[in-house]
C-alpha cells in the first residue's frame, strides 16, 4: 500500500497516525493541528473527557464518534 510522497526522501512512504504524519523510510515526522489550525476547544469526548473531538475523531484518544441529530 502506497502512502503520500515524502518531502525528505522522494519515496511514497508518508502514512498518517492519530495526530501526525510519519515518513516509514526515513523517519521524517509532521504534527497535524487539531481542527485543521482553525482554533477552537472541539467537542468533549465521551472517552477521556477532554475537548478534542474535531470532524468526528478525538485528537487526543482516537475514538471515532458519532452524533445524531436530535429531531
């Protein structure tokens, strides 16, 4: 499975984690900003309780949430 190309070696190696990209080449590391930079506490997350659930995911544990609309 190819990942993204990497900026350091060339190679299709990028793969991303919880909260940051990593290189399986040759190492190179990448933090991604909760909520893409855009700021904000997030919504809490029923798992570790803390305000980093953004786009559905928790920044700070990974569980997937899901949220229906109250009607």
């Amino acid at each position: 499975m190819a990942g993204k190309k990497c900026p350091e070696c060339g190679k299709q190696t990028l793969f991303q984690n919880k909260n940051e990209i990593k290189c399986s080449t040759c190492g190179s590391t990448a933090t991604i900003p909760p909520n893409e930079g855009k700021g904000g506490r997030g919504k809490q997350c029923f798992n570790c309780e803390k305000y980093k659930v953004f786009n559905g995911t928790c920044h700070e544990c990974g569980t997937v949430h899901t949220y229906r609309d109250s009607e």
